[in-house]
C-alpha cells in the first residue's frame, strides 16, 4: 500500500482568519479588474504615467480576471496563488521602473501578495504540511 500523507484541519480561528484575508484580497482585486475593463477617466493618466498604452488594460484585466478565478477556487487556489504573484511582481518592477514612491506604490503590491499568500495559508492545510513554521 502506498503511503498517505495527513494534513491537519486548521481550526475555526485560523480558517476564517484566513477566509477573511483571503476575501478582503479578492475584492481589492475584483476593483482592480473593473477598472481595468470600465477604463474611466482617471485611468488613463495612470496607464500614461506608468509607460503602459490604454489598450493594454483589457488584456491585463483578462490575466488580472483569470488568476484571481484560479484563486478562488478550492482545487486551484495555489496555482492562482502562483500566477497572482507573478502579476504582483510585475506591479513592483513597473512601478519601480518609472520611479514610484517605495512605501506607497512599490511595496503596495508585495503587501498584497503576502496578505494573499497568509489568507491562503491559514485556510488551506496543504500548504502548512509543505512550509511548516516550527515553534
């Protein structure tokens, strides 16, 4: 017989911790998809300052849309996880490609994908049997 690894349920604290992480996460990044998508006047200025043509906010929107769906599902929740982080490393070099203020614009995304990876994290038991924090 092949041998099963056992995964502890995290408890209710840590799970809803996490769901509520994970939630905040999403929601911040369902605005970001709309605006994306919506483009209103405000954006196009922010497309400019960052060196990015207007067209390209629906194709960003599209990876932005799909990772974010890849999140939220239980089965694919870690290769959203994955493909978010990448999109977040993009924010951090294209901000800091034009300069940006560290704390505010620069750091911001690397923020968003610790709170990401800790909402996850905290809800999803395989990921504490393959990175286990000891004590």
């Amino acid at each position: 017989m092949g041998s099963q690894t056992q995964t502890a349920v995290p408890s209710k604290g840590s799970l809803w911790t996490g769901r509520i992480l994970s939630t905040l996460i999403v929601l911040f990044l369902v605005f970001d998809i709309v605006l994306k998508f919506a483009r209103p006047p405000f954006v196009v200025p922010v497309f400019s300052h960052l060196g990015l043509s207007l067209e390209l906010s629906v194709p960003i929107g599209g990876i932005l849309l799909v990772s974010t769906l890849l999140y939220v599902i239980p089965q694919t929740c870690v290769l959203g996880a994955i493909l978010l982080t990448g999109y977040l490393g993009g924010a951090v070099l294209t901000h800091l490609r034009v300069g940006d203020p560290l704390v505010s614009h620069v750091f911001f995304p690397i923020y968003l994908g610790i709170l990401l990876w800790l909402g996850l994290y905290l809800r999803e038991p395989r990921l504490k049997a393959l990175v286990p924090f000891r004590s």
